[in-house]
C-alpha cells in the first residue's frame, strides 16, 4: 500500500456517509416555495391534456378548485391562474380582459369561496385576450405593442382582479410603466393589501412554445412564431435586465420575477444580490418538457432531474419557483 498524501484538507471527509452529507446540505427545496401555475378552460368540458406537457390539463372551473384543494393539502401554498380562451372572444384590443364575468374571474370566485390556505396569482398581460397573441394592444399601423395604450387596459384590469379577491396580480406584459400605474390604480380602488408579483427580467425565449399552444397564443397568431422581442428582453442582456427590474421595484413592486429560470441562473443570482425583495423564477413550459421528452425516451431520469433542476433555481436564489412539477414535488417532499 502506497503512503498516503499529507493532505492538509480532504474535502470528502464530509461526503463519506448519508449522516455527514445530511448534516452538510446546505440548500433544501420546500413545497411552500413552489407555486403551480394552472390553466383553465371554460363550461363543462372534460380536462383537455396539453400536448407538449405530459401530465399538464386545461381544467373547468370544478376541476380546478379540485386540483388547488389537493396542491394545499400537499403543502404547496401558491397557484397562477391562466385562462384559455374561446377564439370568438378573443379580438384585436383583447376586450375580454375587462370582462368582469371573464373566464378567470369566476375561477377567481370560485377558488376563494372555498377559503383554502392558498396565495392566487393571476396574469396580467393581454395574450389570452387578443386574436394576435400579443401581450398588448398594436399601434395604428400594427407594427408594435402600445406601450401607453396598453398599461392604461392593464391597470384596469388588475383592479377588476384585486376586486375578484387575487392576493398578487402578476404582470407579465413588460410594458414600461405597468408597476406603477398598477400600483396607483389599485391603491385609488382601494386594493392596497393587493400585491403585485412583476414579472421583470421576462425574457423573448423559444422556450414558451408550449405554454402558447396551451393558451392558444400560438394559434392566434398563425403560423408565423409570435415575435415579442420589442417588450420582452435579449436574452444576452443582464445589465439592461437589471435595469428593468430595478424600476419595478421602484415603481412598488412586492416582489421580482425571472423568466425562464434554468437558463437563466446568473440572472436569478444577480437579482437576488440587488434586491431585498423576495425573487421569484418562472420554470417554463419548455423547461419542462425537454425534461419529459428525454425522460420518455428513457434518457434522463425525470424524478432525479425534475429535482436537481429545481434545486439549482433555489440554489441560485429563488425564494419561490412557479413550476409545473409542483405537486409532483411536494408530493414527494411530503
Ligand atoms: C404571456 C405569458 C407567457 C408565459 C406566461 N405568461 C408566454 C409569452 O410571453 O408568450 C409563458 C409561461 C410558460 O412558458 O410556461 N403573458
């Protein structure tokens, strides 16, 4: 046997058994850090299976409150609702999201007549709503989203939200200014215990793919891919990332969110080194399921995988995960 190294310092004296490496874990995933995103169709319709997300359903509005009882009881405390709407009600300005009888207002209503110990987050951006599939209403020549025009509809509409009873209104949209006129129109309707999750560093990513076949964005807009690089940032850019997440905390944001989140780790880490406000990541549709199509092919591990790629979002600072795994994971947390 040969001598053995003088080694000062032998890192593996701390992995040697299960004790030592359980009394060294450093970052743990919680079911309360996790938020599940739902999607909900409308009327009686049986729960629609979304192609590209294996074990994802667009559920009606019993099924929903179903499946929001069952996340509770797991220890998952929040849910973000996303309507899919009929495209006869979808049109050009997206009227249907000033609808105080829309589709995710009476799930809204529902949810909160059964008192459950749950935190709901509802989008705020107008994609569901328009027959383009833009998060806005366009210019008069088409060629762009109305910056101005559009934060005016989306002021509105987080305060026909916040009357419904949602904890959080989460913009989505990225429009300049939305944080703020908001802020200001729920606090002159009297919402001010309502709270705003802004979507900040929301960037123009290929991995929304599936959530738009969800929702029927993508449908909306034809063929053609939906083109949302005038709002949503490049995906190169962390500083100008930076920049936008800092007005929305300036402009009364209660919390900041990275989307997509494992792509996007160095940004997650340096808005957690920005703010003191709680930093939300958005695992998204194409995060999960790449995840599952290489699952199904028997190349990754789903369970193992699904759980390593959480953790890393948490690692980097994520306080909470908005994820279509939730229940799965607090399930197997539990
Ligand atoms: C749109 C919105 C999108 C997602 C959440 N809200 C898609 C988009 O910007 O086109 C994507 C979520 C996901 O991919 O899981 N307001």
């Amino acid at each position: 046997m040969s001598s053995p190294l003088k080694l000062a310092r032998r890192p593996r004296r701390l992995r040697r058994n299960a004790a030592i490496r359980e009394m060294v874990h450093e970052v743990r995933l919680a079911a309360s850090d996790l938020i599940a995103p739902l999607f909900v169709h409308d009327g009686d319709a049986p729960a629609a299976p979304v192609g590209s997300m294996p074990g994802v359903f667009r559920l009606n509005i019993p099924d929903l409150v179903a499946e929001a009882r069952q996340l509770a009881d797991v220890g998952v405390r929040g849910i973000a609702l996303f309507p899919v709407t009929p495209p006869k009600l979808k049109d050009p300005l997206g009227r249907e999201a000033l609808n105080p009888e829309c589709l995710v207002l009476r799930a809204v209503a529902a949810l909160k007549a059964e008192r459950l110990p749950l935190v709901v987050f509802t989008d705020i951006a107008l994609d569901p709503y328009t027959t383009h599939g833009h998060d806005g209403v366009l210019t008069a020549d088409g060629s762009d989203v109305d910056n101005d025009v559009t934060v005016d509809v989306l002021a509105r509409m987080a305060v026909l939200h916040a009357a419904a009873g949602v904890d959080f209104v989460a913009p989505s949209d990225m429009m300049d200014g939305r944080i703020g006129a908001i802020r200001g129109a729920l606090d002159d309707a009297g919402h001010v215990h309502t709270g705003i999750l802004a979507y900040s560093a929301k960037f123009a990513s290929a991995y929304y793919g599936p959530f738009r076949e969800a929702v029927g964005s993508k449908a909306a807009a034809g063929t053609a891919s939906l083109d949302k690089r005038t709002y949503q940032l490049n995906p190169a850019n962390v500083r100008e990332a930076m920049a936008d997440a800092m007005l929305d905390e300036a402009e009364g944001a209660d919390a900041l969110m990275v989307k997509p989140a494992g792509p996007y780790l160095d940004i997650i880490v340096e808005l957690r080194r920005r703010t003191l406000l709680p930093v939300a990541a958005y695992q998204v549709s194409g995060e999960y399921a790449q995840l599952h199509a290489a699952a199904e092919r028997g190349w990754l591990d789903l369970e193992r995988c699904r759980d390593e790629s959480l953790l890393a979002i948490k690692r980097a600072g994520a306080d909470w995960i908005l994820t279509y795994f939730a229940k799965d994971v607090a399930r197997a947390l539990a």
